[in-house]
C-alpha cells in the first residue's frame, strides 16, 4: 500500500512543513544533475565507462519499485560481518539464512541487494536473474582482540563477476591509519570491475578516534564526509554511500589550538552549506562531481521509531539532490511483512511527485 503524502507529514511531525517546504539558498538545484529516467545516457554516456559497465547501471536503475526513475532503493545485509551475526540477526534470526534477505529485498520492490560473497554465493543459481547483486568485496572483520577498525578484501572481483552481480561494493575508512592502503586496493578492485563491466558503489565512511572532539562527534560533519565522498568519486566509483550528515565544522574542531589539519575555506560554512539537514546533505551531493556520481545515504541503526526515521532520510536526501537510500537494519530486524512496509514506505518518497529537490 502507497504512502499518503499525508502520511509522510504526520511521520515528519513538527519537522513536516520545513523539510517540505525548504529551498535551498546555498548550492542552487540547477546547478546539480539530478537524477532522472536518462541519468546513465546523461551523466556516463560520454564518460570513460564502458557499454557493460552502462548497461549493468541501468540493471540496476531498471529494476524494483523505482524502476526508470533514476532513484535506488537498495537492502544491503553485510552486518553479519561488520556487527557480528549474532548482535545483527537476534532481532530476526531468520535473516541467519540467506535467502530470507535476498526475498526481502525482491519482495520489498528494491533495485538490488547488498551484501557478502557467502551470502549472495550460496543462492547466485537461483536469484542472480532475479534482482541485480552487489557484492560486498571488503569488511570489518571484528574478530580481532582488541578490536581494529580496519577493511579488509574478503574475496576478488573476478568471483563477484562470476555470480552474475552488477556490481561490486567496497568501505574506505577515511581518516583513519590503514586508509591509504584501502584506497590503493580497493582503487584497483574498481579499475578491474569496471573492465569486467560491473559499476562500483563506495561505502565513503569516516574513522578516527580524534574526530571526536570536546566530547562532539564529527564523523558525520557535512565537511569531513563531503570530502570523503570527493576522494570517492576520485576513484571513479559510480555510486556513493554516505551517512547523513547531523552537523558540520569538522575541520574547524580538528584545526583548534596547535593542530593542523587538512584545508578549509570559511565558504563551505558561511555559503555552501548551513545548519539546515537539507543544506547538509546537498554539500555532499555537491562533492559528488554535483551529483554525476549519485550520492545514497544510509538508513542507520534500527530503533524505535523507524518508521519516521527512515521517511525523514528519504525526504532529506531527495530535496537534497541525492539518488535514494541503502537501508538495511530498519527492514531486516523485524518480520518481513514490517521490514517490506519500511522499504516501500521509502520508495514512496522517491515515487511522490510534490517531494520536490529544495
């Protein structure tokens, strides 16, 4: 059942009307390019990529509930090995079994799913022609005592292209000490998808103990995630996913006192951006090359107003410029009926004409 516009409000509470009604004043819309029907014609045709490469985006973009409108919906299940699979499916112990995610996100209308060589492996003969796969080539192991936060490839890109997937999907952790090495393997891995024909998404996420700052987290400052996202698209990868950002001044909180830390300009503050949610997430659109890479965000951790939650990010993110949501944990941490409700209550978002980009 459709999301009522009306619906979208009560969700939005007493943030309806200013999430609804904003206009950006910061990056102008029609300065971005937008996504649309045409998106892969116009925002790849006349780059480097090569025909598989166009023709597995549109795959992608073609398939689901938002299917030929230039906007994704995708499930992405790769916790098992992030957050350990006994923390992320005792919610749901059915998502233990593969094929219970892979139905949720067919039955849930997504573009595609994500998630592990193991899982998207163990049924590739029966759901590879089914929905688009995108394999998850590296992971946070967290078995190591203490704990490192550090990515690791966990399979090749040729066995990803044998499963039939349409793309591959990789983490960098920006900021932190193992990140030049990540961004050497994982920028190889992505030369070599794109040789084979399957388009790349990367996961651009921060990490470094010392962003946390006078007891503030700036892991998702619009400044230090804008420009993970701009080394993102450096790599040449044709999707970017990104957490949302909830403040800004990142830089500016890392440069107090005798430190010194990367460049700033005081426009990213004063003109590229405000302190408005919208703003926010369009600075990082803008370091998506202005949107020819698309940016999705994440739908983060499932709670007990999931619902509302995930409508917000949907709503922020489109008025923003971005091209959907990556939501796992809201839809796979509660019965199936519920998680399929969460997914289309998103895609609902993307599917209403008077959600318009601020």
């Amino acid at each position: 059942m459709a999301l009522a516009k009306k619906s979208i409000e009560e969700l939005l509470g007493d943030e309806a009307e200013d999430l609804l009604t904003h206009e950006c004043e910061t990056i102008s819309k029609d300065k971005l390019h937008l996504p649309s029907p045409t998106y892969v014609d116009d925002m790849l045709g006349g780059s480097d990529r090569n025909p598989r490469v166009l023709r597995s985006l549109q795959t992608l973009l073609d398939n689901g509930r938002l299917g030929g409108t230039g906007y994704l919906s995708i499930l992405p299940v790769d916790q098992g090995v992030e957050h350990s699979g006994g923390a992320s499916f005792a919610p749901n112990p059915d998502y233990f079994d593969p094929e219970k995610i892979v139905k949720l996100a067919i039955e849930g209308g997504c573009n595609g799913v994500a998630s592990t060589f193991g899982v998207l492996g163990s049924v590739a003969r029966k759901y590879a022609h089914k929905i688009p796969f995108i394999v998850k080539i590296n992971h946070n192991e967290l078995m190591t005592y203490p704990n490192e936060y550090n990515q690791i490839m966990f399979g090749s890109v040729e066995r990803a292209f044998d499963m039939g997937a349409v793309a591959v999907g990789a983490t960098i952790y920006f900021g932190s000490k193992e990140s030049s090495r990540q961004i050497q393997e994982v920028s190889k891995a992505f030369e070599r998808a794109h040789e084979l024909g399957m388009a790349t998404i990367l996961w651009c996420y921060t990490r470094n103990s010392a962003f946390k700052v006078d007891g503030e987290d700036y892991h998702a400052a619009a400044d230090l995630t804008g420009q993970a996202n701009h080394l993102g698209v450096t790599m040449q990868a044709d999707i970017i996913k990104q957490k949302q950002p909830t403040t800004n001044g990142g830089y500016k909180a890392l440069n107090m006192g005798d430190s010194s830390y990367g460049k700033l300009d005081e426009d990213i503050y004063d003109k590229l951006s405000s302190d408005h949610p919208i703003d926010l997430t369009r600075y990082q659109v803008a370091n998506d090359y202005m949107g020819r890479a698309g940016l999705i965000n994440s739908g983060g951790s499932s709670g007990k107003n999931d619902f509302a939650q995930a409508v917000r990010t949907a709503v922020i993110n489109k008025r923003a410029g971005g091209m959907g949501l990556i939501s796992g944990r809201k839809a796979f941490q509660r019965p199936m009926e519920e998680g399929i409700q969460l997914l289309n209550f998103i895609q609902d978002v993307y599917l209403d004409d008077d959600i318009t980009v601020a």
